[in-house]
C-alpha cells in the first residue's frame, strides 16, 4: 500500500470522527495554539491537489474553528493565512462539496476571520462583486443568511453596523441589478430556458434576502428613535435611494413590454403568463411592497416626510402606473383578437381605467373550504363548524365533484353551532351508475345557497361500505367553499405592479395633504381655535397704519423675503395673477415676517443677509408655517 493511500485512509478517518464531533455539544480538539494552526495550514497546503483529502481537512478546520471563542493576539497572523488559504479554494475550481466545506468555514467563524467592522464590510463587498464564481455565490449565500440572523434578532434600539451607508448602497444596486437582469430575461431567454427559470420562481436571491433584513431592521430602529433628526434623515434618504433603484427596474419593465412586439405571439402569451413570478422575485415584489407598508405609519408622516419625499413618489408612481398599464395592455390584446390598437392612435377606455377599477383586494372575503378526504373510506366520519364574525348571512357552494355511494351516504348542513340547529338542506348519491345510482332529492346544488346568520355547521357519515366495482369519483366525499358575500369575485390581491403603484399614488396624496395642512397644532393654537372663530374677533377692525408702521420699522422688503425664501430652500405657492392681485401675498408675507421678528425682539440685517444657524431654523420654521396659511386661503379660490 502506498504512502499516498495510507494519508488517504487516516484523514478519512480523522473526517468522520470531526463529523460526529461537529453535532456533539463537547468538542474534543487540541488547544488553539499558533504551532496547532500553522500545522493545519501546512497540511491544507500539502492536499490541495487531491480533493478526497482536502475534503477531511476542511471539515477537521471547520471542528477547530468552531471551538475556538476569540482570537488573541498571536493566533492573528496564523488565521490570516488560513482565511487566504480558505479564500483560494473557492475562487478555484473544485467539486461543490469542497466549495460547501469552504464556505461553511468562512460562514461559520466569520466573527473570528473577519475580527473588525471594517474587514467584514470589505469582504461583504468583494462577495457581491466577485458572486459570478461558483464558489462565490455558495459562500455569499451562507454569510448573508448568517447576517440576516444577526440582523433579525438584534434589538430595534442597537443600530447595527450592516446598516451603513456603503453597505446599503452596494447590496442594493446589486439587488436592483440582479432584478433588472431577471425580467430582462423575458425576451432575452429561449423558451426551454425560459420554462426552466420560472419553474423555480418565486424565490429570494441571497442579495434581495439580505437588502430585506437590511431594511426591516434600518424601520425598527429608526421608528423607536424618531425624536433623532439624524436618524430620520437617513431613514428617508435611503428611502429615496430606494424609490431611485426601483424606478430602474420599472424602467425594464416599460423596455420588455416594447420588447415582446418583436418575439412570436404564441411565447409572448407563454412569458406574460409568467411575468408575475418574475416581479415577484425581483426588488418590486420583495422590497418596495414591505417599505411602502411600513411608510404608512403615521409616526413618520410628519412635514419633512413630505419635503422630502412627495417628488420622488410622484415621479416614481407615474412610472409605475406606466409598467403595472402595459403590462395589463398586452394581456387584453392577446386575450381578444378583434381588438387592435393602431400605433399612435387613442388606446381604449378599458385600458385607460385599468388602475381606478381595481378592486380594494380583501383577504377576509375568501371565506374558507370544508371538505372530507378524497375519496372517502368506509365508516368515515366528519363534522365541521365555521363562522365568520359579524356576517349577516353565508353563502355555500358544493364542488361539482361532490358524490357518495348512496343517498344516505349524505351531508346535513345546519344554520348553527350544532347539528341541533335548524337543518338547512341534506345531499348525497351519485350519478355515475353506481351503488344507489341515484341522488338525494334534486342532487347536488349547482347554485349558491344561502344559509342566515354567520355559523354554519356540516356533519357527514359513510354508512355503507364500498363495494367493489364502485370508483374513486362515485366516493368521492365533498367540498364546500363558504364565504360571506354573495360576489364569487376573487378578492384575494391583486398583481404586484398594480399593487405597488397604487400605493405609491397613495403616498404621495398622504404627502401632498400633510404638506396642505401644515405643521401640527399647538397647544396654544388648539386653546385659541374657538377664540379666532368667534364672530366678535371677525369684527374686530385692523388699523393699516399699524400694519404699515411696523413694515416700515423691521425695513423688510419683498426683495428681503425671496432672499429668505432662496435661503431656506422654502419656495412660496405659486398665485395666478389674478387670485394674486386679491390676495396680495408679498403683503402678507412682509406682514407675518416682519411681526415674527418684532415678537421675538429678533433684528434682521436687511443689507448684509446672513444666517446662522440658530436664525436659520426660526426663519424656515415660519415660512412653512406661512406657506401653510396661504395655501389655505388658496384653497377657497380653486373650489
């Protein structure tokens, strides 16, 4: 026997005993020393060439990683060498199995080869830039997950460090990347390709998985520290960055839907068909969804949300409004041959109410199914209750399946919580020729039927035993779906790019009525209301020399107040010229400015402008509430 097959039998060996001690709570491995480690790295270096011996090594590494708590100052140079050495093997060309052990390594001792911040954010980066090699992906999916862990169970007042600025931007472009490449697939792919990459979909990409931690984290925390300005600042500009990444994949979108005129008709209605999975596994399904449901707090919804967020949800809901209309387009035109649209011409008035026909989709109305196995066995039993709160009346319909072997093979529906209350109706029998070849009273119902009140009770029995000749479909029991309306609509959702621009236009109508109504009331305010509605303050007459007087003492000008406004990033509403030539704003805004600055005995250096801080924040504190009062006299006008 050779020395080579000797080394071979012993590492074998040393492999499966490392196995078992891997899923055993005590670990027994020698001491983590220098002179340990520099021995593995020796040995792993001597087996490169021979992936059965490599194979035991890693998995005796991976033993040895695991029982080792931190690493102390000397063990620093001997791990570097065995994270390179780790590194090399899966940028190479090996089986999957040795890429797998290789990875579990990295993945499972990633605190202690990557000890700082820094290197682990570095070597998060390098994965998704690198995730083209086999080895890569492997590995990027096993320390992902094992973030995302980190990620989900860490608490919402701790912000981790996987929420850093680099970090987002570089998962997320890839995310958007990857999307943009899988819906892109839809006229790019062959149809055998294309079959075989919908078979797997839907599903999440390492990348995505992690962006979703990211984000759900990033919500927690920022919701539990809104007092923080920072924090919200950087929770909207990532929401930002985040409306800018998906506004590319509906980009792509709006591109493939140009792209099928050119592909055949019959794999066009075969990729449309499909086209939802493929959403659905992209940023548009995974990660927009879940962020516009978590922007609809109220806790968010605050004036800087809307300052800073109403133009991107305007323009990205106009995109979307686009793709979710396309994509509809193309299915109507291949689900009716006689309609045809002309290019350039006006398109149809269906297609023009796609969006505001929707139904709001309602979960609840689905009601539920009560049914026996299929087929049913002799001396079967079965009773079932169900209720839906609140409903005033249920309404059933049978599968057209139903069947037993003989009429008293039956289903007795009661109008309650037992089968002591008012019985309903009663089926059984069958159709086919068999047993009784005959059914209970009129048969099975092919119509609804309506059942009072919001329980229903059904109790079923096999009193017979199955005879020989009789088939599976003569025995096959019964189903019965049960809802609370009467509509067999499907109200269960509704496709995901209709649903996302939805609810982008909804965000944006609760940005531009926060943006209407203006900062929050005060106390002060809320305890003045009744005072400043009271027919006798109305009355009161204002003296405009007063007015006039104080103008003139602050030496504001209109001049002065578009300087301000530049400065604060604070544009006035817009008037059209005859509205402003009523409502006179430049008058009223000297007028509020000018009795601001003598309220808080403030002095304004009209020929030199300049603001500090601190005179910056009072300025742009009251022309938003200005702008909020000459909208509302705006208002009036526009009605």
């Amino acid at each position: 026997i050779s020395m080579n097959d000797v080394v071979t039998i012993l590492l074998h060996h040393l492999g499966s005993t490392c196995c078992h001690q891997i899923n055993t709570e005590q670990k027994l491995v020698p001491d983590m020393t220098p002179r340990y480690l520099e021995q593995l790295s020796d040995i792993v270096s001597s087996v490169t060439c021979n992936e059965q011996q490599l194979h035991c090594v890693l998995v005796l590494l991976n033993l040895s990683m695991q029982s080792l708590d931190s690493v102390t100052p000397e063990l620093v140079d001997s791990i570097t060498i065995l994270r390179e050495q780790v590194w090399n093997i899966l940028s190479s060309n090996y089986s999957q199995a040795i890429l797998k052990a290789a990875s579990k390594i990295l993945s499972n001792s990633f605190e202690l080869f990557y000890s700082s911040e820094e290197a682990q954010h570095v070597m998060v980066v390098e994965l998704i830039k690198s995730s083209q090699h086999v080895g890569c992906q492997i590995l990027q999916t096993s320390v992902f997950s094992h973030i995302r862990a980190q990620l989900d169970s860490s608490l919402a007042q701790e912000r981790s460090a996987w929420c850093a600025q680099e970090i987002i931007d570089t998962v997320f472009c890839a995310a958007t990347a990857e999307s943009c490449t899988l819906i892109g697939n839809v006229v790019t792919m062959t149809n055998e390709a294309f079959q075989s990459l919908v078979s797997h979909m839907p599903q999440r990409s390492p990348c995505i998985s992690l962006l979703g931690s990211i984000q759900s984290h990033l919500f927690r925390y920022s919701l539990s520290h809104l007092d923080n300005k920072e924090t919200t600042t950087e929770l909207f500009n990532y929401v930002k960055f985040a409306l800018q990444q998906c506004r590319k994949v509906y980009d792509t979108v709006l591109s493939v839907c140009t792209g099928l005129d050119e592909l055949e008709i019959v794999h066009v209605e075969t990729r449309l068909n499909m086209f939802e999975r493929l959403v659905k596994s992209s940023t548009l399904g995974l990660i927009l969804p879940p962020m516009l449901c978590l922007l609809c707090d109220k806790k968010l919804h605050t004036l800087t949300f809307s300052e800073s967020l109403l133009q991107m949800f305007s323009d990205v809901s106009v995109v979307a409004c686009q793709a979710a209309t396309a994509v509809h387009d193309k299915m109507k035109l291949l689900s009716s041959d006689s309609m045809i649209i002309e290019e350039g011409g006006e398109r149809s008035e269906q297609f023009q109410e796609y969006l505001s026909s929707l139904s709001v989709p309602a979960p609840w109305a689905a009601g539920r199914t009560v049914e026996t196995i299929h087929p049913v066995r002799d001396n079967y039993k079965f009773k079932d209750t169900f209720t839906i709160p609140g409903a005033r009346s249920l309404y059933l319909r049978f599968d057209p399946r139903c069947a037993t072997q003989y009429d008293y093979d039956k289903v007795i529906i009661y109008a309650g919580a037992s089968t002591s209350s008012r019985k309903v109706a009663e089926y059984g029998g069958n159709t086919y020729g068999f047993g009784s070849r005959s059914v209970l009273g009129s048969g099975w119902p092919t119509d609804q039927i309506k059942v009072e009140g919001d329980t229903v009770t059904f109790s079923f029995e096999m009193r017979s035993g199955r005879e020989h000749n009789t088939p599976d479909r003569a025995i096959w029991g019964f189903a019965c779906s049960v809802r609370a309306q009467e509509s067999e609509e499907d109200m269960l959702g509704m496709p995901v790019l209709a649903d996302t621009a939805l609810g982008l236009s909804t965000l944006s109508c609760h940005a531009l009525r926060i943006l209407y109504e203006g900062p929050t009331a005060s106390e002060e305010e809320i305890l003045c209301k009744d005072l400043m509605e009271s027919r006798l303050l109305q009355r009161c007459v204002w003296k405009e020399a007063n007015v006039g007087s104080l103008i003139r003492d602050t030496g504001i000008t209109s001049h002065t107040i578009d300087r301000l406004r530049i400065m604060c990033g604070k544009p006035g509403p817009v008037f059209r010229p005859s509205l402003k030539k009523i409502v006179q704003p430049e008058d009223i805004e000297i007028a509020v400015i000018a009795a601001a600055m003598k309220h808080l005995r403030f002095e304004l250096d009209t020929d030199n402008l300049e603001l500090d801080n601190d005179t910056a924040s009072l300025v742009n504190k009251v022309l938003t509430r200005l702008n909020a009062m000459l909208r509302k006299l705006l208002l009036p006008t526009l009605r």
